[in-house]
C-alpha cells in the first residue's frame, strides 16, 4: 500500500510540471491556436477603437474651434461695417479695404481692428500740436530764429507736420507761413514752449516776425 501511494504521489508530481513547449507556438494544439488568434483580433479591435474616438474627439474639437473664429470674425467684421467712416480712417482702414478683405477671405484686418482702434486713439489723443501762422518781416534774418529753435526741438522730440509749405486761403486772413509741430502730448508742447532753448529762440522770432500762436490737443 505504501508503494502505491509513494508511486501515485511520484505520478502527481509528474503531472504538475510543466510541458516543456507550452508557450512555443510551434507546439500550440488548434484550441490554443484559435483562442490566441481570438486574442489577438480582439486586442486590435480594442486598440482600433481607441483610436476612432481619439479621432472623433480631436475632430469635434476642431469643428468647434473654427465654428467659434467664424463667429468672432463675422462679429469684427459686422463692427467694422458699423462705423463710421470717420472713425475707420483713426484705425487706419477704408470701407473699401473691409470689402476686399471680405470679398479675398482675409480676415487679418478684421481680426486686429478692435485692438487697433484702441491703440490709435490713445496715441492720437495724447498727441499735442503747435499751431504757428507768421508773418515775415526780415526773410534774410528769420533763419536765425530757425537754427536757434532747432535744439529745442531736438530736445523735446518735436516732429514738423507742416512747415511752410505752399497753401491756398479759402475764408479769412492768412499770414505769410503756416507751420504745425507735433509733440508727444501737451505737457512736452508746452514744456518745449517755455525752455530756456526755446525762449532764446522766441526772442528773435519776434524781432523779425509776428505769429499767431497756440497749442492744441489732438483730436
């Protein structure tokens, strides 16, 4: 009885080991084979599917964006198309050129215009103009007064918007020259103004010249 029992437990033990070619497909039986293969075409259905939702995730996510841009855009342009054209011509666009952007389906003028507007109109009303009408009386010594000027100017950061140049009168009186200078803002027009630099200057423009003279915010 004891050896039956020491050979039924040696048969056990055999039994339990493990085939020696059990993960080698070279050895799989056809159960194993069908069941690996749908293992596998599983697995792949998984990863496909994965996929498929990434895509459609990614696409909704697209169709949304550019539906939302469309919107903002048709929103900027139906502003611009609103204004004025006055107001237009201080962001520096023309009614014409929102029908060409329209027409080309070029939005960038569309699309930057709010910001823009914003920024022109601050720097337009910061801005602060000389407004000089003269009338000669000495032609040979008024570039005096202009060489004296000039260090002022270049001090203050004065730029010449007119100087001079030739001019028509429709209504009123008109003096000889007329001269306009554009400062940063009021503050420097009339800093420049009362500069030592300036008053030197002033002083010899009143010798051989009389002016009409004022300082003037931008609009």
């Amino acid at each position: 009885m004891a050896n039956v029992t020491h050979k039924r437990k040696g048969a056990d033990m055999i039994d339990n080991e493990p085939e020696p070619h059990a993960h080698d497909p070279r050895y799989l039986t056809p159960l194993q084979w069908t069941a690996l293969k749908r293992s596998i075409i599983r697995g792949i259905h998984v990863e496909r599917g994965r996929m498929l939702r990434s895509v459609a995730i990614a696409v909704v996510a697209a169709l949304r964006h550019g539906w939302r841009c469309l919107r903002e855009r048709q929103q900027a342009r139906d502003q611009l198309r609103s204004m004025s054209d006055y107001e237009l011509r201080d962001i520096g666009v023309t009614r014409a050129g929102i029908d060409a952007v329209i027409r080309h389906g070029n939005d960038d003028a569309t699309q930057d215009a709010p910001q823009r507007s914003h920024q022109n109109r601050r720097a337009m009303m910061s801005k602060a103009y000389w407004i000089v009408r003269v009338s000669v009386r000495d032609e040979s010594r008024y570039p005096e007064y202009l060489a004296a000027a000039k260090p002022a100017f270049d001090k203050f950061g004065a730029r010449f918007i007119v100087r001079g140049g030739a001019f028509e009168t429709m209504e009123g009186v008109a003096r000889d020259r007329n001269v306009v200078v554009e400062f940063a803002d009021r503050t420097t027009a009339t800093a420049c103004y009362r500069s030592p630099e300036y008053e030197t200057a002033r002083s010899i423009r009143q010798k051989y010249a009389e002016a009409d003279f004022i300082i003037i915010d931008g609009a």
